[in-house]
C-alpha cells in the first residue's frame, strides 16, 4: 500500500512540473529567439481569431481576449506538447453557445456561466488526466469525430451569415429553422454592412492566396478597421466591436443558478472531451514531426489547468487549435516559451491596445470565423472511412446528419454516432467467423470451404476468430452445433481459440455445456492455442480442472493426434497431416 501511495505521490509531482523537461533549453540563445518570433506570430493571429470566437460563443469580443491570456501560458506550462497553441476554438465555442443560448440570461448572467462551464471544463479534464483516463475519449471514436466536426463547421458558418448580411433575426428552436429565417430576411440585408463583410473575405482569401505566411487575419482586421473608422461604419449603422474593458480580468469565482447544474455538467463533459479530441489530435500531429515525447494524461492536465484558470478570469472554455498550432509549428517553435510569449502578448493588448478596437466590424469577425472554420468541412475523411469499412462510413453520417437536425443540441448529434458505433460493434463481434480447416499445399490449415479441401467425416478442426463474451457465445455455439450436426460419424472436435483475446462468465459457461452436450453424444471436444489470459480464467472458474489439462493444446495438430492415439483407427486425419482436394 506504501508503494502505491509513493508511486502515486510522484507521478501526481510529475504532472505538475513537465515544463523541467524544456526550460533548461532556453539558455540556448538560438531556441529562445526562435520562441519568442514564434509568441508573437501567433499573437497577431490569436487576437483578431480570439474575438471572433467569442462572438461565436455568444459573448462580448473581449472575453475571447481574457481566455487567450492566462489560459494559454497556464496550459503550456503543464501540458506536454511543447508547439500547441491553447485558446479559443471554433467548436468548444459553437458548444458554448448551444449550452447557453436556450437558457435566456442577460449579458452579465451569461458570461458568469460561460466561466462556470470553462472551469468543469476543467475539473473534468485535469480529473482525467490525474486519473490516468485519458483512454476515455477514444469512446470517440474517428467516424463520430469526422461526422461532427463536418456538421458544426457548417453550422458556426451559417451561424455568422445573418451578421454578414447585417440582419436581425428571430432564433428557431432548432438552427435549421435559424438559419430558414436568415433567408427569408435576405430581402432586408444591410448593404454597408454586406460590402464591409465581403471585403473582409475577399482580403482574406486574396492575402493568404499571394502571401500565404503573412498573418492575413490581423491585416485583413487593421484595413477594415481603419476603412470603418474613416467612413463612420457604425454610424451609418454597421455593428462595431464597441468599448473593450481597459486591464487585465480580475480573479472571481463564477456562480450559477443550481437548477442549471445538471444541464451544464453534460455539456461540460462533452466539452471536455471534444476539446480534448481536437487537441490531442494536433498535437499527435506535431509530435510526429518533432519526435518529442507527448502524454495524452499530461495534456489532459495542462488542458484542464487552462480551462480552470479561464473559468477564474471571466474567460470560457479553450482548448488546443489546429490553424494557430500550425503557425507555431511552422513558425519554428522550440518549447512552450512560445505560448507563453503569445499569452503576455494578449495581456499586453489588454493593457495598452484595446481602444484601437473600437471600430473593429463584427461583420469582419464573422468573415474571419467563416474563413477558420472553412478548413473544418472536409468530406474525404467520410468516404475514407466509408471504404475501410461501411459501418464507419455510416457513424459519421449518422453523426454528420443528426448534428445538423438538433443543433443546437449538439450533445444529441455526439451522443447518437457514439451509441452508433458500439452498436455496430457489438454487432459485428456479435457473429465472428466460424471455419473448418484442413491441410493446405502450402503446408498451413486454412479454410477447407474456400480452398476446396477435403475434410474427415470423424474429425473436424474449426477455427474460430472472435473473442468469448456475452454477446457472441450464443452465436458460436449454435454455429458449431449445427455444423457438427452435418457429420453422423464425427467423433472429435478441435476448436481453435486462438483470437480470443478475453472469456468472460458467458463464454466460460458455453465452453462448459459445449463439453458436456458433445461428451453426452460421443464426442470429444478439445481447445487448440488458447491464450494465457484465457487459460488463467478457465483455471480460476474451475473449468480446466473439470474438462481436464489434456484436452489442452499448443498446436492443433498436437490435439489431432492425440485423439488418434486415443482412438486409434476410428478416426481419419490424414487431411490435416497433408493437403488431400475434394
């Protein structure tokens, strides 16, 4: 129990100091300057890229800047991904939105909930990483993954339509029945507004187009700020970003309404779990080029660690970004300095530069959430998984479509793909496959059916490729019942387990009545390379002590011949000794 405790005791130490492992690098002069030019590339994408998401989420664009700070240097130094870029995202922001628009709180109420959700956001994700279950979000599995991004990039795109055009409209229970309204308002588009916000894509797209590392997001924002200064934009009745809070976000715990608690832990768990999945994923994706060590538990801490920091500064929930990793990345960040050069930056804004973004448009931001989100709907990784193999090509539009139908209930569209693809697992180890076996030329057994082998009318070899539980023990035993039934004569059974990997009670008591059916007829059955788990369980449920060690074999031509000593002429194996064609 000592050594438990103590063990638990350091790895709990480890967790919270991993930035050891990388902050000795930065005596080397080359790394730090390369870490500092990487800060700063991605602050001038993080600012501009910040705001918008936050008005993604339904909240001032300011409190996209207060969750791009602190959270961004506490989950560097924590985490394990030394080039992920930690802040506001286009999907946990979406999610954000949908959690708490149906709720009808005022402004201030609203943001308070925002910090509440990023901090069980957190205590969710850093519980899981000191858990060690961090195994827990493969339950999302890649189909459902794939699926639900494609539906919420097309959703957060249609969600900024109706500030594009500059229309007001009505929300529908469902966003579908939004965005219905949004075109029947076409006919009442604010011209100013729809230049202001087609300029805004056209810069985007032209500037990335000739100059592809030149951080178009803050030129595209400078130039339309300046165009909507210059010309009055809000006062010809285009909606500007407005007065920004001057100063860093004071510490204060967020406080709900605790009817609300219920509603909010789900979501706050699918967060967690989503916004882990995208930041485990860039960060895999890196890790891969720099051959640096990542723990998907230790980024479940730096994660979780963000998140709750952002929850005690007004911020809302963050996690790792594709595009901005990327720019760190290719901006050739060496260690985690470089986030931490990227929050001090934002903090930086907040201090001195927030006036200067008065008369930002939020058309602008709309184009510019448009334009992130754009790189989300990819189509490919569907018909991917579609040809390694249907079910999965069926989870992600199955995920892909019930997200679009109830969002803003995005947990449903989730909720369905992964209840989804367990059934269709379960499913598909429902009824493994089942083959009798015998003597191939090229001196293996192998499918006797298939490869028009001859087979003995006393003796049959199976091989059977599934695991023994519950849901396909039923299954294997009707299967072999009825295949020995073809055969008056037989009098041994082989039954190879090879691929079954674990028995649980089910599979155990079918190998036992399975024994005792085929003794009351006459026939031997014996088990051909069980595996040790398996043979350990037979021993522990008293199995192997009832049907006896000597119907155990490591070959299954050991076992073949074992019953022919036994029973002498009565029984024919010369078809799995050598290859004999019907």
């Amino acid at each position: 129990m000592g050594n438990v405790i103590a063990s638990f005791l350091v790895d709990l130490k480890d967790r919270f100091t991993p930035y050891k492992e990388w902050i000795g690098m930065l005596k080397d002069k080359s790394i730090l300057k390369a870490d500092v030019m990487a800060g700063i590339t991605v602050a001038l994408v993080l600012v501009p890229q910040s705001m918008a998401y936050a008005q993604l989420a339904g909240l001032p664009p300011y409190v996209g800047l207060y969750a791009s700070f602190l959270p961004v240097i506490i989950a560097s130094l924590f985490g394990s991904s030394r080039q992920l870029a930690t802040g506001p995202v286009a999907i946990v922001s979406l999610m954000t939105a949908a959690a708490l628009e149906p709720l009808a709180l005022n402004p201030e109420t609203y943001m308070a909930y925002a910090a509440f959700l990023a901090l069980t956001v957190g205590i969710f994700q850093i519980s899981l990483g000191l858990l060690r279950l961090g195994v827990l979000v493969d339950f999302l599995s890649h189909p459902v993954v794939v699926g639900f991004t494609n539906a919420a990039a097309l959703i957060i795109a249609s969600s900024q339509v109706s500030k594009m055009f500059g229309l007001t409209v009505e929300k529908g229970e469902h966003h579908y029945e939004t965005v219905w309204n949004i075109i029947v308002a076409l006919p009442q588009t604010h011209m100013v507004t729809f230049i202001m916000g087609g300029f805004a894509l056209f810069l985007l797209l032209y500037i990335r187009k000739v100059a592809p590392k030149a951080p178009n997001v803050l030129i595209a924002v400078v130039i339309c700020t300046v165009i909507s200064w210059a010309i009055g934009y809000g006062d010809k009745g285009g909606a500007i970003v407005g007065s920004i809070p001057e100063g860093l976000p004071s510490f204060s715990m967020p406080m709900v309404d605790s009817k609300d608690f219920g509603g909010l832990f789900v979501t706050a768990l699918l967060i967690a779990l989503i916004g882990f999945v995208e930041a485990i994923s860039v960060a895999k994706a890196i890790s891969s080029q720099t051959r640096q060590r990542l723990s998907a538990n230790q980024e479940l801490v730096g994660q979780g660690l963000g998140n709750i920091a952002s929850g005690f500064t007004s911020g809302y929930a963050v996690s790792g970004s594709f595009s901005r990793s990327a720019v760190n990345f290719s901006a050739n960040a060496q260690t985690a300095f470089a986030a931490i050069i990227t929050g001090l930056l934002v903090g930086i804004t907040l201090l001195f530069l927030t006036p200067l973004l008065y008369h930002l448009p939020q058309a602008t931001l709309a184009a510019v959430i448009m334009m992130a989100v754009a790189g989300l709907i990819k189509i490919e990784p569907i018909k991917h998984a579609w040809k390694v193999h249907r079910h999965d090509g069926i989870v992600a539009i199955v995920a892909f479509v019930v997200t679009l139908i109830v969002a803003p209930h995005l947990e449903l569209g989730i909720l369905a793909g992964v209840l989804l693809s367990l059934g269709l697992f379960l499913y598909r180890t429902m009824s493994p496959r089942l083959v009798e076996v015998a003597r191939h030329e090229d001196t293996t057994l192998r499918n006797a059916e298939r490869f028009d082998l001859k087979t003995s009318d006393t003796v049959s070899v199976f091989r059977y490729d599934g695991d023994l539980y519950f849901a396909n023990a039923g299954y294997l035993e009707g299967k072999l019942l009825n295949e020995i039934s073809k055969k008056p004569d037989l009098k041994v059974v082989v039954l190879d387990i090879e691929s079954a990997d674990q028995v649980d009670a089910t599979g155990e008591e079918m190998i036992k009545n399975l024994f005792e059916r085929l003794e009351s007829v006459g026939i031997e059955l014996f088990l051909a390379r069980p595996k040790k788990q398996v043979i350990d369980a037979f021993r522990r449920s008293g199995l192997l002590q009832k049907i006896g060690e000597e119907r155990i074999f490591r070959q299954r031509t050991d076992a073949v011949k074992s019953a022919k000593e036994k029973l002498g002429d009565e029984i024919d194996i010369d078809c799995y000794l050598k290859p004999v064609h019907t």
